[in-house]
C-alpha cells in the first residue's frame, strides 16, 4: 500500500515528483472523494483506493492528496460523492460512475463501454482511464514559435486520423500523429506555412448514436468536435495505447513542423463536450462540477 499525505491544491492534475505524485480536483459540492489506482489501463480492480478527508485533503474547493512512491504510469480515476438531485442543485453526482481526471495528460479507453455511463450501475470495469505522465523531461531542443505574421500566411487545414488515413499515404502508422508527420515533405511541396489541426484532443469515437441508414453499420464521431478532456491528446492518433507517451507524440509532431518551418494551428472546442446531448453520461466534468458550468 502507497502512503497518502495530504497533498496540495495546485497544480490540479496528477502532477508526478522525484517523491510521489500531486493529485488535485476541482469540485465545489462533492461531499467527498475516492482515487482509485490501477497497475495497467485495462485492470477493473484497483491496487490501492483512497478515501480522501474533507479537512486534511480540501481546501476550499480542491480536493487534494500525495501518493508517496507512486510513478508515471499508474493509471487512475475518480469516484464523487454528492447529490444526484439535478433539478434542484444542477448536481448530477453518482458514486457509481468511474471518471477520468478533466486535468490528466493522457487517457487510456480499452475498457470504454459509453452505455455504461448513463445507469446507476457501477461502470469501474468498462469506464476510463487517466493516466500519471511527467511532462516536466521533454527535450524541446529550443524549439519556439515561429510567429510568421498572419498576412504571410497560408495555412493548411488538417484532420489528423483522416490525412494519412488511405494506404496511398504510405506511412508507418496512418492516421497518426506519427504519420503526418512523416508527411512533412509533402507539406512543404504544397508551400503552406501553417497546418491547422481539427480536434486532436480526447475524443469519444462511440459518442454517435445512428447507423449508416444503407449498410445498418454503426458510425462513429469522426471529427471529434466534443472533447472529454482538453489537455490529453485524443488515443486514436497515436501509436502507444497505454497513454504514457501521448503527449510526446503530439509535442514530437509539433517540433518537427515547427524545424520545417510550418506553424501548428489548433481548433480547440470549448463551447461543449462529448457529455452533452443525449442523456445523463457521466465521464469526467458532469459528474464533477455540473452546477459550476455551461455544457
């Protein structure tokens, strides 16, 4: 068992050290909160679950709590306790959904059955998973922004799953960030000086609820414009599944058209989520702060 201090309310995120890791939560009604820990991103039983105290690990509206001897790796989620009684709080707390962290780095969705989010059954088998990633060693090589002013523009708009997606693109892993970046030289034929990217964060692609009405075949969310968290790269565009270099991936890809010469444009979605919409599932920031935003 990992030892727990109280921990701090900033940075929020799991924020690993040399000693442990920071793990910090925003939420305003919560009564109380579990972190559950995982060995790998496909186990449904946690390694260690901590229950944390409402005086030693909040201050105001933080949650907050160290794990002693915890690495990059460990995978991670939440459990909320609080009022279910949307329509008179606005909360939608349910202590049987599993959610991932709206501040983590990386997700991992081998388990993700999207249904499971909407009952009062428990989902910690077939929900999400945050992962611990240090972000504090990546050799950026003194890499900067190329700040070419927007009247000498010419910008290339771009869907990362979709522009290597066809084996005519030839690349090692299409539909990645990898791939586009092996794409590079084409790019400079092209004579662009900036790509901008459609939605390269988390996405759920099983978020669409209709069928190809000639094939009866499932569709998918294509675009992604229903993030589920912001400041993890979306899985389906890199190549390691576990989430622990997801976020190196997508800085790799951005150094190197940032060393073509090509500025990196992103179309980030805040106006709503992949929570939105059809019912009541719970995946990360509804089942956390409802009452405090606007999907």
């Amino acid at each position: 068992m990992y030892i727990v201090e109280a921990g701090r309310p900033r940075p929020l995120g799991a924020t690993p050290d040399e000693r442990g890791v920071n793990f910090s939560l925003f939420s305003e009604h919560a009564t109380n909160i579990e972190l559950l820990l995982f060995e790998k991103g496909t186990d449904t039983i946690p390694i260690q679950t901590i229950l944390l105290d409402q005086i030693k690990n909040r201050t105001f509206h933080f949650w907050h709590v160290y794990v002693r001897d915890l690495k990059p790796g460990t995978h991670y989620a939440y459990r909320i306790f609080g009022s279910g009684h949307t329509e008179i709080t606005g909360d939608r707390y349910n202590f049987n959904k599993v959610l991932i962290d709206p501040y983590c780095r990386g997700i991992t969705a081998g388990l993700w059955q999207r249904d499971d989010a909407i009952s009062m059954v428990d989902n910690v088998a077939t929900s999400l998973r945050s992962t611990v990633i240090d972000i504090s060693n990546y050799d950026w090589e003194g890499d900067q922004c190329l700040n070419r002013p927007m009247s000498e523009s010419i910008i290339y708009e771009v869907h990362v799953g979709g522009f290597t997606r066809s084996p005519s693109s030839h690349t090692t892993h299409p539909g990645s960030f990898a791939a586009l970046t092996e794409k590079i030289p084409y790019l400079q034929e092209l004579g662009i000086t900036a790509v901008e990217l459609m939605p390269v964060f988390a996405f759920d692609p099983t978020s669409v609820n209709r069928t190809n009405p000639l094939t009866g075949e499932a569709l998918t969310n294509y675009w992604g414009y229903d993030p589920i968290c912001h400041f993890a790269p979306h899985p389906g565009y890199c190549i390691d599944r576990e989430g622990l270099n997801h976020i190196n991936e997508f800085r790799d890809m951005v150094k190197a058209l940032h060393k073509a010469g090509i500025e990196v444009i992103l179309d980030v979605v805040f106006n709503h989520t992949g929570e939105g919409m059809r019912m009541n599932r719970r995946l990360v920031s509804k089942g956390l702060i409802i009452a405090s935003i606007i999907f």
